[in-house]
C-alpha cells in the first residue's frame, strides 16, 4: 500500500523497527533520559526562545489544541480565531465550548488570511491559527499574522500539526507563546501523541490559571515533566518512535534538510500533474499537501478508484468538498519514485476516460 494522505502517513523502516516489541516499563530512569531528549530536540527544532519547555500529550492533535485554548487562555481573553476549513473550525469549536469570548476571522477556502481581515480585532488578547489548514492545503501568511500579533500585544498559538518539518517554522522569530504538533504527520511516526512547545509566557499563564482539567492539564504535564515523566501511561512505544525519528532528523542534517526534502517531494509531484485536469485548491500551498479540484471527475470516486484498484491512498476531503476536492500529501516515508506510482495511476486513470 502505497500512502499519500496527510496522517497517519508512512514511517521509515528504522522507525517500523522499535516498534518490534512489546512497550517498556516506563516509570524508570532510562525511559527519562529519553523524554528529556525528546523535550530538548523538539525545542531546539522548534527554535523556542529561551525558557521554554515542550510537553507530549497522549492524544491526537486535537488534544494538544484543546489543552491549549483551556489551559493557556482565561475567561478574560478576546480570542481571535482564524477559521479557513476544518482545522480553523475546530478551534473555535473548542473555544465555544470552554466559553471563550470569540472572534471569528472567515476564510474563504483555499484562500490567503489578508490583513485587512484583522482590522478593528487589535484589541483582542489572543490569536488561534492552523499555520497550515489541512483541509485546504494553505498555508498562512505567518509573517504577516505574527507582526499584526506583535504589534497589538496579542498572545499567538499556533497549531503547526501538519507544518512542522514540512514549512519553515521559528517559533522566536513568530513571537509564538504556544507551537503544537502531532506524531503522525510529518514526524512520520505512529499517532497517540500531541506536542506543545510552550514559551516563558504561556509557562506563566498556566501557572496562574486555575485548574480546569485533569487528563490534558499542562501544569500537571510540565510538573512531571521535569523529572522526564508524564502524569499518565504514555503512548509508550510512539514516544520511542519520536525520539528515534528525531535523532535522524538531526542525523540527516536537521529541520532544514527534512523540509527541503519535503519540499522537493511536493514539487515533484506538481510538475508530474501539470497536465491532468486538476485545479490546485490552495492559492499558498504548504509543502505538506498538494489540494486539488478535479474537473472532470467526483474526487470521491477517484479516491475509491485508486484504493481498490491501485492500492494507492490519496486524502479524500469530507463534508462539503468530499466529492469537489482530494488531497495529496508529500510527508511521510514518501520518494519521487512514489510520486511517479501515482502519477502514472492518475494517467492511466486519463487513459481509461475515468478523468
Ligand atoms: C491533523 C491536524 C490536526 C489534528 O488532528 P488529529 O486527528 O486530532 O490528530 C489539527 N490541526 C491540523 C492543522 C492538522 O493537520
């Protein structure tokens, strides 16, 4: 099976490997020392600024965004969130269920966040955005957000689930108080675990706020992280895999190396399919995912089509593009000689009048 949805995405062989046995004890010293290299790296990846610390949730992204907006925002916030698909409409759910104030800035989709979408929310105290929104494949103006941040003293999460290692993030440089990510996108590994980077000024709003949740408290999370322990049983084995991907990571010559040959992938691809009847979604397509509209056949059933036939997977998109627009990731254990399996079961696909 050939995979090319945007996660859980193929792991590389080395990774498969330390899965090949049962999960460790965990609550021991070794298992510690590899948390605190996970901690380290993921900051160091992340280009936290000074102070920072990162926790790893048992949970799907998800978890890492709902632990945020609970345990980092007050009920005094005036939360801007931008909302340009599924992802972004996700956060304000969250927000609405934890009874923040919100502020929702509408993106159409496939559509670039313009500044003038921020105008009169300068007085708002926080911004929630999906660098990359998934199900659109675009991937924000982050500079821009980031200044209009700076400039009106508003705090800035960003959920880099599907960015992180696939577009260029400094999470210094964004003057971003929270980074989140997830195992199964571009770490590549198994999902079970969500990542939040946490700057010097996040650590102290969870410090003072009060405690809303025990699962995904993040004070509780950065307590037990200090000692290289989680409060709870971990995604053992999933925390194994991080730390062995990281280390090849670095290996390989670090975040920069992985997003260029992520970015090289996802180029590939696009010039592979310049001349099928495809019209790109995204008008700032992240290197992660290829969106596209086809315009001669349902994406629904292209999707069917290549899984049953070619037993290849590409991202089939839900609700109301589920029959207008599929995906195509570029993360994961993927090679241009993957890319040219799909590109030529696309062919074929011209050749049979399918598209
Ligand atoms: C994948 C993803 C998530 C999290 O999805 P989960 O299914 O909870 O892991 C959140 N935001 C973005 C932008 C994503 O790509």
């Amino acid at each position: 099976m050939l995979n090319f949805t945007v996660g859980p995405v193929m792991s590389a062989p080395e990774i498969l490997e330390v899965t090949g046995c049962s999960a460790p004890y965990f609550r021991t010293p070794e298992f510690s020392e590899i948390m605190f290299e996970n901690e380290k790296l993921m900051l160091e990846m992340m280009n936290a600024p000074e102070g920072s610390r990162c926790v790893f949730l048992t949970a799907s992204g998800t978890g890492a965004m709902e632990s945020c907006v609970m345990n980092i925002l007050s009920d005094d916030d005036k939360v801007i969130v931008i909302n340009g698909g599924s992802f972004g409409a996700r956060f304000a759910e969250l927000c609405r269920l934890h009874k923040r104030e919100i502020f929702e800035v509408k993106c159409e989709f496939g559509k670039q966040l313009r500044r003038e979408q921020l105008q009169g929310l300068e007085d708002c105290t926080a911004l929630l955005i999906n660098m990359h929104e998934t199900s659109s494949g675009v991937l924000y103006d982050m500079k821009m957000v980031s200044d209009f941040c700076k400039e009106n003293g508003i705090l800035l999460i960003v959920d880099a689930i599907s960015a992180f290692l696939a577009d260029e993030l400094d999470m210094k440089g964004l003057g971003a108080a929270a980074v989140i990510t997830g195992s199964q996108k571009a770490l590549a590994v198994f999902p079970g675990i969500s990542i939040a980077a946490l700057s010097p000024e996040a650590l102290e709003r969870i410090e003072k706020n009060p405690e809303r949740c025990m699962y995904l408290s993040l004070k509780a999370a950065l307590l037990d992280g200090k000692r290289g322990q989680t409060p709870f049983t971990p995604a053992v084995s999933t925390l194994l895999q991080v730390n062995k991907r990281l280390r090849l990571i670095m290996e390989a010559g670090g975040p920069e190396a992985e997003r260029e040959r992520i970015a090289k992938v996802a180029k590939d691809f696009r010039e592979g399919i310049k001349d099928l009847p495809f019209e790109p979604v995204s008008e700032s397509p992240s290197n992660a995912v290829t969106s596209l509209h086809p315009t001669t056949a349902s994406a629904k059933e292209i999707f069917r089509i290549l899984k049953d036939e070619y037993d290849i997977w590409i991202c089939p998109n839900g609700g109301e593009y589920a029959e207008t627009v599929f995906r195509v990731g570029h993360i994961g254990n993927i090679t241009d000689a993957d890319n040219k399996k799909l590109i030529d079961a696309l062919k074929e696909l011209q050749k049979r009048e399918i598209i």
